[in-house]
C-alpha cells in the first residue's frame, strides 16, 4: 500500500466530531474542551475543524452506549473500549460499530505506525487478538508515568519516633504499633473495604484477584496457599486495633478525615490526589505534618517488590473512528497529529512562550500553570493540554510528571515506586471474546460477592479462620477452574499476539 506524505496543516483541511468526556479539570474553567487554548491551537497547527461532543459529566458509559445504539455517532469516540463497550473493543469491530484501521493507520498515521513498530509491547496491547488496530492508542511515556499510589506514612511521626521507613510486613507492623502506642493513634492504618490488593499480599507472593504465577499461569489470588496467611495477618491487625475498625465502611472522605487528624499515620493512596493536597492543607495548620512513602512490603528484608501498582505504558483509553465517519481519511491523519513532534509537545505542554518556554533544553511550565491564581496546577494545565487528564491519542511525557509532583516528597516516592518490577506477575491487557466476556461475568459475579463477604468476615472475626478450606472449596464449587481457563486461553492468544 503506498503511504501518503502527512504534512500539517492537512491541506483542504475538513471537519470532523469527536466524542469524549468533559474532564472535571476542564470544566473547572470551560463549559467544553472547545473553548480551550489547546482546542484552538489544535485545529490551528492541524487545519482540521473539530465539533466536540461531550456526555453528560457521570452518565459517560450509558450516554456511550445510548448513542451507539441510536446509531447516531460522531466520527471519533475516545473511550476505554474493554470497559465501556459491551465485549470490548472486538465486539465493537464486530457489531460494526468502528473501523478496523490496519489501512488507514499503514497510509494515513505514520508516526503512530512508527510508535508501534519501535516498542512490541505497546503493539501489542492496542491491538484485537487477530491483530487488528481498533483505535490511537493513550500511551505513558516512561516509567515514572506508570506509578501514583504508594503506602502513604506519617513522615514526622517516624521522625520523631526515630523509625525509619518500614519495607517488611514486619516493620510496617512495628511502626503501626508505635503510631498506637506512642502517638494515639486509633486508627494506625485506615483503608476502605477495597483493600489494595497488593499490600501484604504482595509480600506473600501473589495478588488478591488475578495475576500471572512464577509458570507463567494464571492464577486467582484468593485460591494462593498464602492467602490464609494474609487474613491472619490483617486480623490480627484489626484486632490489636492497627487497622481501621471502621474499614468496611469507609469512604475517601472518612481516610482524608483520618490522615488529617491524626487518627490514622498510614494509608494507601495518590501521590497527587491525597499526598499533595493534604501536605498542602496541613501546611498553615501544622508546619512540620509530613508525608512520606515507602515501598510496598517484602516478607524479607532487602527482597525486590514483585507485585506493587505500576501500569502498563498503555493506559486503556483509545480513540477510534467510527463506521459513521464520512472521511476516515482525514480522521486518521488528525489523530496521527498526537504522535508527531509538534503535536506531542502540544499535547503535554501546551503553546511555547505561553503555557511552556524550552529552559536549557527542557521543556518547563511558566507561572501560567504553575503558580495560577485561580486553577490548580492540572486544571491550569487542562487550558493548554491534554496530559494531565490522559485519555488521547498521545503519549504522555516524563516531565510532565517531573514538574506536577511539586513536594520533594512526590519526587521522592516516584523514585522509590518505580523500582517494583511487577510485569512478570502483572495481569496483562488481555481481551476474551465476547462469548468468553459473557460466560466469565457470570461466574465472577457470584466469585466476586462471595469472596469479598468472606474476606470481610475473616478479618473482622466473624468468621473464624478455621473454616478456611471450606471458603476454597466452595470458591472452587463456583467454577473458578472454568473462570481460570477461559482466562488462561485469551492471555495466550495476547501472548501470541504480532
């Protein structure tokens, strides 16, 4: 197929729709992305007029699924297809719904072939199992991008305890024992009844839900020998009163409370969302409150973190064109824009001399987003680009990291976080089919309702831990062995994937 030279602005430019949430950082200062500096200059350097379409803000998936239905759509639709599409994004192929875009992307988007062509990873994870392109991918640039939840600690209670950074399961408990004992907290460890489904686990050797074993297996969590141990462990916690009595009920409102008020001393949370904005309501209040993070726990002493959150490079979203383009053509080369040199440093830094100036070669955010009078600095950010809501066709870089984790206590925790190595266990973005999708919902569900009551009654202690084989042999009467299989199959058909 010959490859049509992409220069920009597109001559003869045209007009297309393009469906995508309103993103709370964006309607902080703009009723629509329209109105945006980034929406402007966008159809400026591209020559492409875009009419943005927005849901209604909450009601993103069913308003999806609503205008897919009424047949009615826009030429482009940026959503997590593998969730918010009934069968993911091979049902959507299937039901005609958007394009398989192998051709178009091979004449039309030669930057994101380029993207694709240097990283098998990233290649495979945006493609169907039969190697089909359904969308422009939302790609982390790096690993710094990949990791934003840490074990969150009172960085000057251990100060001032003298205890440094717990990195066992053993000292995570010593330092909650003296969060009690020493400085009154009620609540030394407060979570909501979601659990992380790494901590302590992780130490142990597996995930709560679904990973991948040593063998390169599938494996379910709960059914792990040392599963047993993980609920010992956590009730002898609740217990003793070092985890958070309410956990069952509680909310993110509830976990702010606590970690506010010295209720609590460690949690697990964002480095942005929670470390950022309570270090920064705290610091008028009590000027040496303090924030730390630590590595998710190892059983041993000096052992790697195998299991911790980091993401994959792809973050899920991807942006497809429709069967209801007219210029699918054209479509292709606007969303290529993304993946260019220019349009990359659009969509993560905005407009140079406004947004960004080059400072000894780095590109760096001027007051206008850093010090806003108004905005905080993602919402400021949202006036220029698209990176600090990353959900487009681009690939979000490492600086725009490095400048929005401001405190030297988010530096610092990024460093510590990127030195997991959780992909050889990691649940890979695997897709079953839609008849496996419907088969494995089924058994989940029941999976799901009756693990989660368990877990909750053997860390509480109405259930005694003695009746432990009895929770895995009625998991295994629920049909996990077929939940398993089907599982296994469509990791080895990604596995396979070109």
């Amino acid at each position: 197929m010959s490859k049509e030279e992409i220069t920009y602005p597109v001559k003869g430019g045209g007009k297309l729709t393009y469906w995508l949430k309103l993103d709370p950082k964006v309607s902080a200062s703009s009723k629509t992305i329209a109105d945006t500096e980034f929406a402007k200059e966008l159809a400026k350097r591209t020559g492409i007029e875009i009419e943005w379409v927005h849901p209604t803000q909450g009601q993103e998936q069913q308003q999806l699924n609503l205008m897919i239905a009424s047949g009615d759509m826009a030429d482009i639709i940026d959503a997590p297809w593998g969730t918010w599409y009934p069968g993911g994004a091979e049902k959507a192929l299937q039901d005609n719904v958007i394009l398989p875009l192998n051709d178009l992307i091979e004449k039309y988007a030669p930057d994101y072939l380029k993207v694709l062509e240097t990283d098998p990873e990233k290649n495979k994870q945006v493609r169907t199992d039969d190697g089909v392109l359904y969308g422009f991918a939302c790609f982390r640039g790096d690993d710094i991008n990949t990791v934003y939840v840490a074990p969150l600690l009172r960085g000057d209670w251990l100060k001032e305890l003298g205890l440094s950074r717990p990195t066992t399961v053993a000292e995570y408990e010593e330092v909650l024992r003296a969060f009690k004992e020493k400085k009154g907290a009620t609540a030394p460890f407060t979570i909501t009844k979601n659990l992380d489904e790494n901590f302590v686990a992780g130490a142990l050797g597996f995930s709560l839900n679904w990973y991948i074993d040593d063998n390169g297996k599938v494996a379910y969590g709960r059914l792990h020998p040392n599963y047993k141990e993980y609920l010992t462990i956590m009730h002898r916690w609740y217990e003793e009163g070092l985890l958070d009595n309410n956990f069952a009920t509680n909310d993110g409102d509830a976990i702010k409370a606590n970690m506010l008020n010295s209720t609590s001393g460690l949690t697990i949370g964002f480095l942005s969302g929670n470390m950022g904005t309570w270090m920064n309501a705290m610091k008028d209040k009590d000027p040496n409150y303090e924030l730390v993070a630590s590595q998710y726990p190892t059983l041993n002493k000096g052992e790697k973190v195998k299991f911790a959150q980091k993401d994959w490079k792809f973050n899920g979203w991807s942006t497809a064109i429709t069967t209801s383009c007219q210029n699918p053509e054209l479509a292709a080369k606007f969303l290529n824009y993304g993946y260019t040199e220019e349009g990359e440093m659009l969509y993560n830094f905005g407009i140079e001399g406004v947004s960004y100036e080059m400072v000894n070669g780095y590109p760096t955010y001027t007051d206008a987003v850093m010090k806003h009078p108004t905005f905080s600095v993602a919402e400021a950010l949202s006036v220029y680009t698209r990176t600090a809501y990353a959900d487009g066709p681009f690939i979000q870089r490492k600086e725009y990291i490095e400048q929005v984790m401001q405190l030297p206590q988010q530096k610092e925790a990024l460093q510590i976080l990127i030195q997991a190595d959780p992909y050889p266990n990691k649940y890979p973005p695997a897709t079953t089919t839609p008849e496996e999708a419907q088969e494995l919902a089924t058994i989940e569900s029941d999976i799901n309702t009756y693990v989660d009551e368990m877990t909750l009654r053997f860390i509480i202690g109405t259930e005694p831990l003695s009746n432990f084989d009895k929770f895995v042999e009625t998991v295994k009467s629920m049909n996990i062995d077929r939940a398993i299989e089907i599982r296994q199959k469509s990791v080895d058909r990604y596995n396979n994937r070109k």
